[in-house]
C-alpha cells in the first residue's frame, strides 16, 4: 500500500460497486478494535464524496471485565467525530450449542439488525475471509457456506444490507494505515484465547497452511468468490425452477419431476430469501424423500427446524412452523382481507359465489375463525354437517384446519375457506355475487389456494 490515498480510493470502490447514493444511511459497526476504528475513519472521512449519513453502533455483550471501557471510548470516538451512536446491551446465552462465539455472533447481529439505516458497515478483512472459509469448510459447509462474506449484500425482507469495504485488504494493510494515521484502538483480550475455535484457526492453522503456501490467505478469497460465483448460479437455476413448478406455490407434481439435487437447491434457495436459516443436510434429505414417497392426495406437514416443508393436493410451499395468528376482521367491501399468513380476496361474479344482495342487506359481516361444532348446509337438498367431516371428506389436514378462514354474516357461517359456500347465502343464476378466494401462506415462498 503506497499511500494513505490510495488505502481510501480501494474502500471508496466498494461504496461505489455497491451502489451506495446520496441520502444512504451507513451505520459503522464499531467495536473498538483496530479493524472497525479504521472503517470508521475511512467512512467519515469519505462521506463528504458519497453524501451519506453515517452513524456508528456498538454492541456491549459483557463478557469482558473491559467491557465498560471499550463502549466508553466508542461513545467518545463518535462524540469527537460530531457522529451519532448507539450502545446495545446484550445478554449472551451461555450455553449456546454452537459455542460462546457463535452465541455473541447471534446477539450482537440481531442487536444490530434492530438499527434504522440502509446500510450495516463491518470491519472484516482478507484475513477474516479465509479464516471463514477454512472454519465453514471444516464444518462441512456447502457452497454458500463457503463463499463465507460478499463486500455488499443488499437489504434484504426489512433487513439492513451488509457492506465490508475492507474485505479485500490484509490485516496488516489495516493496521499499518492505522498507525500512518495515529489512530487509537481497543485490544480485546480474548482474541488470544486458543480454546475459541476461530481463534485456534488464526493463530495456529492459517499460519501453518502460509508456511506451505505462502500466499494461502488471497488464495482463500479467491476461493471464496468463486463459490460466491457458484452460488449465484445456483440461485438463478432455483428461480428458474421456481418459475417452471408455477410457484409460488410450487406444483407438487412439477416439484416431484426435478432431480434431488435440483429439488434441495430450491427449497434452500426459498429459505434463504424468507431469511431463515437452512436445515442440515440429513433433515432436508428426509422431508424430500418423505414427499416423494407420499401419495399425490395426501397432505405433509414435515419441520425443518423453525420452518416447515408443507404439501396438500398438488401445492408445496414452506412457511414458519409456529401457527400464524388468526384474528377477527370487519368485512367492509374491501377486494381482499389478510388472513393466517396468507390472503382471502373478494372477486365479483354473476351466478356464483356469495349473494351481493344477501352481504348487501347484512348488518355484520366479519372474517374469523371457526368455532367448535359448527356446521354448514352446502346445497338445498342436504342436511347441515359438522365442519370436521367435511374437512375430512375434502382431505383438508389437520394442522390446516386451525386457520380456515370463515365469513360470518350476521352471525352465520356464510362461506369457509376451503369447504364452499352455504345453501342459503348462494347467488342464484344471473345474480351478482361475490366469490371469496383464500390463498395460504403468501410469505414470498409459497401457498395453496384451496378450493372454494
């Protein structure tokens, strides 16, 4: 590195590649260290060029007797600097299965994903990137695992997007420019410890595979924007299949016809833009094979962990596996109600559907849920049955049944989700009438609209 000049202009690419406009809000995330003081100082002093906002967070997760201090001197960093800052207290969970680092992982980036800006800065650098590669790897990661960090990841479902304008440069690039500036950082002693597996790979496996291959650490980079490269084509061959199985929701039979392969990189692909955390490979594999091997009139309801892969008649999809709440909603002519995650829309018709003028004439027309022994007379001619043994004639499951939408009128069932449409609400021939259509789990990764 030449000159402090050209040290900025590398980090001022990154703004740049990632489209970083005028009016963005960056927030640095700052912990004191070396790496995070130095991409504080490189964003404040670049912001008059790109015209952001930039602010500054600092995560305080009290595992350190220092803990204090280091907020302390963040607070007065970002009061010299005329930046505004915020201090998040964090309780970490001590026996996370994945270990004390991964645990203060989790709560510093969920502190900070709480933070209102565009943008979320991190100090992470070239020597970073190969000590995740070489950790995912170990732990055998797939490709996306194993791109480890991008310099820019766009926002995503609410989420601040990520951006690392140091990941191309070495930590001692970072440091010696630190120096050349007379800038002051915070050590954290437990960068030292061995017994922290990120840690044992710094000091102990990197510099062993550098021996061996001295330009091991760029060499790692490369390697991960390779498999970056690689799983972006990974996600372009998954919409394209998303596309050709109709979804969302997917066409079960469409899904079926799709090698394994194919079919695991879908539904990975799914929960990685609902923003949920991938399942292990073995669980995946179990609810695929599971799928298959059901009949096409049978119903599924497999967790993946905190989603779950769902299936009835011939939709797939994936949805949170917590039941979503169901409350009463006033029907007032809207073309559509939210319901259970999912939708329930109101199209105009002429002999089917609900009778406008009946809806018309109500006095009360509310969207909610079931009740206990209800029942529903679909035609003239038929006696009036108990919801559950329609379900069960329809093949509506059991877990579905909680949310079917049901559209009160005056205190009568008129419509369920689902089921149909009761005798004494129908239009008649050559009336207009209202056709209620219920779409479930429309989250961005699928759903079913069951029949009536």
């Amino acid at each position: 590195m030449s000159a402090p000049d050209e040290f900025l202009e590398r980090i001022a690419a990154v703004l740049a590649s990632a489209g970083v406009a005028a009016g963005a809000r960056i927030c640095c995330a700052l912990s004191g260290g070396v790496d995070s003081v130095v991409l504080f100082e490189a964003l404040r002093r670049l912001q008059p060029r790109f015209a952001y906002r930039l602010s500054a967070a600092h995560v305080h997760h009290g595992l350190s007797p220092n803990a204090d201090a280091w907020a302390a001197a963040c607070v007065a960093r970002c009061a010299r600097a005329g930046v505004p800052v915020q201090v998040f207290r964090v309780a970490v969970e001590q026996d996370h299965p994945d270990g004390l680092e991964a645990a203060a992982r989790a709560a510093r980036h969920a502190a900070l994903d709480t933070v209102a800006c565009d943008w979320l800065a991190f100090g992470h650098h070239q020597d970073d990137q190969a000590e995740t590669v070489l950790f995912r790897l170990l732990r055998g990661s797939g490709v996306r695992g194993a791109a480890a960090m991008r310099a820019a990841s766009p926002p995503l479902r609410g989420r601040p997007g990520r951006l690392r304008p140091l990941l191309e440069l070495r930590r001692a690039d970072i440091e010696g420019w630190a120096r050349c500036q007379g800038l002051d950082w915070v050590e954290d002693e437990s960068n030292a410890a061995l017994h922290h597996t990120r840690n044992a790979i710094r000091h102990r496996l990197l510099p062993a595979a550098e021996a061996l291959f001295p330009a091991a650490v760029p060499a790692l980079a490369r390697a991960a924007a390779r498999f970056a490269e690689a799983d972006d084509l990974l996600g372009e061959l998954a919409a394209l299949d998303a596309r050709a199985c109709g979804g969302p929701p997917l066409s079960r039979q469409a899904f079926l016809a799709l090698g394994a392969a194919r079919q695991a990189n879908l539904l990975r692909w799914l929960l990685q833009r609902a923003g949920a955390q991938a399942p292990s490979a073995r669980r995946l594999a179990e609810a695929l094979r599971q799928l298959g091997a059901l009949p096409a009139a049978r119903a599924l309801d497999l967790s993946l962990g905190a989603w779950a892969l769902r299936a009835y008649r011939d939709r797939v999809w994936l949805e949170p596996s917590a039941e979503p709440v169901v409350e009463a909603l006033v029907w007032r002519g809207e073309p559509a109600l939210p319901w259970a995650g999912g939708c329930v829309r109101f199209e105009a018709a002429c002999g089917e559907g609900l009778s406008a003028a009946r809806l018309a004439a109500a006095t009360r027309r509310e969207l909610a849920p079931r009740t206990p022994g209800m029942s529903l007379r679909l035609a003239p001619q038929r006696p009036r049955r108990e919801l559950r043994k329609l379900c069960q004639e329809v093949g509506i499951p059991a877990w579905l049944r909680a949310r079917l939408p049901v559209l009160w009128v005056d205190g009568e069932p008129a419509w369920v989700g689902g089921i149909g449409i009761a005798a004494e609400f129908a239009a008649v021939p050559g009336e207009p009438g209202v056709l209620p259509r219920w779409s479930v789990g429309e989250n961005g990764t699928g759903g079913a609209e069951p029949a009536g």
